[in-house]
C-alpha cells in the first residue's frame, strides 16, 4: 500500500465522492484502483443499506465498466468471485473494526492483510482464481478456507 493510497481517503467525503462516483458512472477511470474497490464496498456496506452487494455489485461494476467503454468478457471486467471474496472479507472486518467513521474504516481497512493485492491468492490458487468460471460465478477456494484470521 503507498502513502498516496492512504491519503487519497482523508476524510469521509473522499470515501463518499469514489462510491457515489461508482454507482453513478462518474468516476473517472484513472480513480478506480484496487484501493478504491475496498473503500466503495465500505461506502455500500455502511451508508446504503438500500444496495446488497452480494447481490447488486455486479451489475454495479459492470455497468461501470461498460460507461468507460470496457468489456465484462471471460477475460476482462467483472471478475465476480474476487468481488464476491472481498464482500465477505470486508463484511467479517466491518463486524470487528467497523463503528468509526467511513475514512477511519477505509484506512484500516487499507492498513490490513486483506487489502493486499494478492490476497485473493492466499486462499486460490492462480489458475483457479483466473479462470473463466471464477470470473463468470462464485467459485470456492482451493488452498484455504475463507475464515478470515488475520483481520
């Protein structure tokens, strides 16, 4: 995680700002990194109880994905076993670290094992977690179970 992805969430409209941006189709592109996925899924999680994510991200991130023009396709764009992971994930750490506020959330969120890119990978393996099924469906893991230890 780089000091720039820790400031970038200072404060609770910097959170709001990426996950209204999402759900309306105005963020832009160069904004919607790894760090901003985990902090719009707080934003959902904990201000818009209206929106399940289990159920509604999908269409959330593809829609998205498609106003910018990319292509949710067996090997692009939505990948709903990662989205499906890190709900679970952020769930499970809302219920022990949740309560402050939305930028304090985010940022220990950003601060835990869970937010490292390759965490995904601690529970699949590469050809599991890459395949068209795993982007296509929820697909269970393979190296570990999804109880979430570390966080």
């Amino acid at each position: 995680m780089s000091e720039g992805a820790h400031r970038a969430f200072a404060d609770d409209a910097s959170v709001r700002r990426i996950g209204e941006g999402l759900i309306h189709r105005t963020l832009p592109k160069q904004e919607w990194t790894h760090e901003a996925h985990l902090a719009a899924c707080v934003f959902l999680l904990v201000e818009r109880p209206e929106i399940v994510p289990e159920r509604d991200m999908p269409g959330i991130i593809a829609g998205y994905n498609e106003s910018l023009g990319g292509v949710n396709d067996d090997t692009q764009g939505y990948h709903e076993t990662i989205t499906q992971l890190y709900i679970r994930a952020i769930r499970a750490f809302l219920v022990r670290h949740g309560g402050g506020s939305l930028a304090d959330t985010v940022q220990a969120l950003l601060a835990s094992p869970i937010a490292l890119r390759d965490w995904p990978l601690t529970r699949y393996s590469r050809a599991r977690l890459f395949s068209i099924a795993a982007r296509r469906g929820w697909v269970e893991p393979d190296l570990a179970p999804i109880a979430l230890p570390e966080i």
